[in-house]
C-alpha cells in the first residue's frame, strides 16, 4: 500500500491536487492511503518550499504545481 500525502495550507490548487491524486489512486485501482499535511512547520521541515506537493512513499515528487491526473498515474507507475 502507498502512502500519499499532500502538502499544503488547504488552497485551492491544495485540493485540486488532493481531487486529481484520488482520481489517479481510483482509476490504477490502487492500495493508498492519502493524507494531508498543513502544518508549515512539517512542510517545511521536508524541504518543500513552494506548495502544493505531492510525496509517495516518503518521496517528494511534485512542488508548486498541480499535475493532471494522468500525469500523477504515470508517477504512481513509474
């Protein structure tokens, strides 16, 4: 199972990021579990700087944009 979170103070493009990820997890019919983190204590702390992020696994893979939905299947994958 994958563990996904999202970073970020709960923006607009936080959620729509929270929103593609969960459509990417569904359509592979994967095993995840999503969280978020807000805390910019904890965000930063991860050496993210610009938000919102994407990390799998522990992994930072995306900072300060928000990926298609397609594109985050083909991370999820890779």
């Amino acid at each position: 199972m994958k563990n996904i979170e999202i970073l970020g103070s709960g923006c607009m493009k936080c959620d729509r990021l929270e929103k593609n990820t969960r459509k990417a997890v569904e359509e592979l019919g994967l095993g995840a579990e999503i969280s978020k983190v807000q805390d910019v204590g904890e965000i930063s702390s991860r050496g993210v700087v610009m938000t919102p992020a994407l990390v799998v696994d522990g992994k930072v893979l995306v900072t300060g944009k928000v990926p298609s939905s397609k594109k985050i299947k083909s991370m999820l994958q890779g």
